[in-house]
C-alpha cells in the first residue's frame, strides 16, 4: 500500500535529524584521531577522550528527543546508561565507514586494534562496523536508529517502561516508512536495521569485559565514563 508520511511525522524526523547533525564532537577533537602518536598508552588516552566527548554529544542529543525530559529523571538516567555504549557503536560506526583524508581509512581501525582490547572482543566488534558500513545508512536513518537504540523500555532499572514504549513506538513507525521510501528495492531494510539492535545488545557484554580488562591493567577512565559505565 502507498505509505506516506505524515506531517507530525515530518516534524519528529526533523526534530530528530537536526538533533543529531547538531551535536557532533568537536573538530579539534576528531582531528586527534589524525596525529601521529600510536603507542598503547597514548591510543587508549584518545579514545577515552573521544568516548567522553561522545557521551557528551550523546546527552545533549537525548535531551532533544521529544517527550525525552517529561520522563521520569531515575528513568532518564537509566536509559542514557543503558544505551551509551550501543550509541556510541552506531556513532563511531558512522565515522569508521566513513573515507577519511587520503592516507587515514583506518585510523579509528588501527587506533582501537592498538589500545589493549584483546582480540576476542575485536571480531565482534569489526564484525558490527562492517554489518553497518554495508547498509549506507542516510542521516536521518541513522539519527532515529539512535533515538530508537536510547529509547529501549527493557534496559535495566527502568520503572515505567510504558512511558519509555510510547516515546519509541512513533519512531520506529516513522524509521518503517522511511526505510520503504529510501530503499525501495530492499523490501527487508527496516528488518535489517532492527537487526542490527539486537547485534549491539551482544556488543554490551563483550565492552563490559573489555573495561574489566582495561581496568585490571590500571587503565584510568574520566569522571563522566566512570559514572554512565559504573566503574570505580
Ligand atoms: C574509554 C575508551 C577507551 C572506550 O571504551 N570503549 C570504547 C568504545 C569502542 Cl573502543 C568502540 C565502540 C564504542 C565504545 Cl564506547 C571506547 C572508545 O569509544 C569511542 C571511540 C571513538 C568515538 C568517536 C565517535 C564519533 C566520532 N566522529 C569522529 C569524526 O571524525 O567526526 C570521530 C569519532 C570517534 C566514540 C567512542
């Protein structure tokens, strides 16, 4: 059947996009991905800084999601925890497939794969960088994965899932019929996307080992990841 997009739709997805494209991480922030330092030591040091970055980014991001702030505050707070990782994936996912400046492809690649991860977190982990690099996502496609991935009512210590379910189901609405207009020669887009959901919920188990491990080797985390991540 013809599906069309309606006007409060348009609006959300507006609302949504412009949320995202707003709150980026600085320039000078991701140009640091670009120096030349590639020790252990110094590449562990830039991506805390860039996840702490990000994590601001991603706040500032939720409070824009319509009807985000009327949330119970215990609610917020739970949901931002429950996400962060699996937001950050699709962010740097984004940045990952991206071409860099001729001669940095991967540098976002290399600086993780040098940052003391062992390799049982590093296939899963590449492995979800390319399921999303294939997809081409657009930015508003990519905005609402975001918001749909913040909005997941069955994070833990949630209260009122209800409010939380209410807040998502019109976004993934708007994202079905977006995926049908975008590509319409991939009727299983949508069902792709969603796919891709529950294969960052796996990559939740495998960073928290990933920060056991970090932690075991004394490596220190900022105020901001040590209270979204409840280390130390
Ligand atoms: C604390 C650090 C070591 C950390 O722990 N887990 C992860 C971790 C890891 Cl590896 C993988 C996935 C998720 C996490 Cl959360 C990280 C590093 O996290 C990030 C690394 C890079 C970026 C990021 C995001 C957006 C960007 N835009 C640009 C740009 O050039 O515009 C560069 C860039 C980098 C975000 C988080």
């Amino acid at each position: 059947e013809k599906v069309e997009i309606t006007k409060e739709q348009q609006a959300l997805m507006k609302v949504i996009a412009d949320a995202y494209n707003r709150h980026q991480i600085p320039q000078d922030v991701a140009k640091k991905l670009l120096q030349d330092q590639y020790s252990a030591e110094e590449n562990f040091l830039l991506l805390t800084e860039m996840a702490t970055s990000q994590v601001q980014v991603l706040v500032e991001f939720t409070k824009n999601i319509p009807g985000f702030l009327s949330l119970n505050h215990e609610d917020q707070i739970a949901l931002l925890k429950g996400s962060a990782v699996e937001a950050m994936f699709l962010r740097s996912a984004q940045v990952f497939s991206k071409k860099m400046p001729n001669g940095h492809n991967e540098v976002l690649e290399d600086r993780i794969r040098r940052s003391g991860i062992s390799e049982e977190f590093m296939t899963p982990m590449f492995n979800f960088y390319k399921s999303i690099g294939v997809l081409h996502m657009v930015q508003e496609e990519q905005a609402l994965l975001t918001a749909i991935t913040i909005l997941t009512p069955d994070r833990p210590y949630v209260k009122d899932q209800q409010a939380v379910e209410r807040l998502q189901e019109p976004m993934l609405d708007l994202l079905r019929k977006l995926c049908v207009l975008q590509h319409p020669q991939k009727p299983q887009y949508f069902a792709c996307l969603l796919g891709r959901l529950t294969e960052l919920r796996t990559l939740n188990y495998y960073h928290a080992e990933m920060l056991t491990s970090w932690r075991m080797n004394d490596h220190k985390f900022t105020p901001l990841l040590c209270e979204i991540w409840d280390v130390e």
